[in-house]
C-alpha cells in the first residue's frame, strides 16, 4: 500500500491544520495510508503521546482512514522527519512550506545541492508536497 507521511506539530498550529488538511487528501486521492508524525525535541524535556495526538487530529479532522499516528524523540526535528520517511518506505511526505525551508538549510549542511524535492527522489524514492501556510 503507498504510504505518506505528515510530520506535524503539538499542539496542531493553524500551518499544521493547514498541512495536515493536505495530506489527507493526498492519501484519499492516492488510496494511500498515512503516517500522523510529530517530533518531540530532547532538549525541551516534553513528552507527547500518541492518543495526545491522535486525540487533537480526531478532535478537528474526525477519525482519519487508514492512519497511522507516531510520536518520535530527537535532537532535530529534520532529521526524524527524514529517518521516519526513510524507515518506512514512504511514497510522498507532505510538508508546510516553513519546514521545506528547514529541510533545504540542514541539505546545504551535506550536500551542495539542496533541492530536497530532488534529493528525496533520488534517495529515498519519494514525492514532497509541499503546502503553502494557511493564510489569515
């Protein structure tokens, strides 16, 4: 089955609403499931859980076919983005526009290429779709 994967924060901002609105159409449009993730940073000592954020999903989206919801503890939020999407195969991440910009800054740091659409494809196999920030 395709996978995509929607890193998000908690509690959901309205940019992460906003993306997290896109994804799931993205996985109804792609009859994919889809992986609900949100990255708790070491450094600030917060412990999320899983039925936490499945609860605020559910609480603004109702339940969400074939979803998958992972809470995952590192030092930065890109690079458990990045290891949750090559750990589980994804087939598309969907992600706001502010975190493409960080993806590309943490690329420049390894690569002198930081098309990450293109580092994605080529490395992970993988699709980003990237959404604009809720306008107010």
């Amino acid at each position: 089955m395709t996978l995509v994967v929607v890193p998000v924060r908690y509690p959901l901002t309205k940019h992460s609403r906003r993306t997290l609105e896109r994804a799931i159409e993205v996985a109804r449009d792609r009859d994919a499931a889809l992986t609900i993730l949100h990255v708790d940073l070491y450094q600030n000592g917060r412990k999320v859980r899983r039925t936490d954020l499945k609860t605020a999903v559910e609480e603004t989206f109702g339940p969400v076919e074939n979803a998958r919801y992972v809470v995952r503890t590192g030092f930065l939020v890109e690079e458990s983005i990045l290891e949750e999407v090559a750990a589980e195969e994804a087939d598309a991440v969907v992600i706001g526009r502010r975190q493409a910009s960080r993806l590309r800054r943490l690329f420049q740091r390894f690569t002198d290429n930081p098309d990450i659409d293109r580092y994605l494809r080529d490395h992970l196999d993988c699709d980003v779709i990237t959404v604009e920030s809720a306008t107010a």
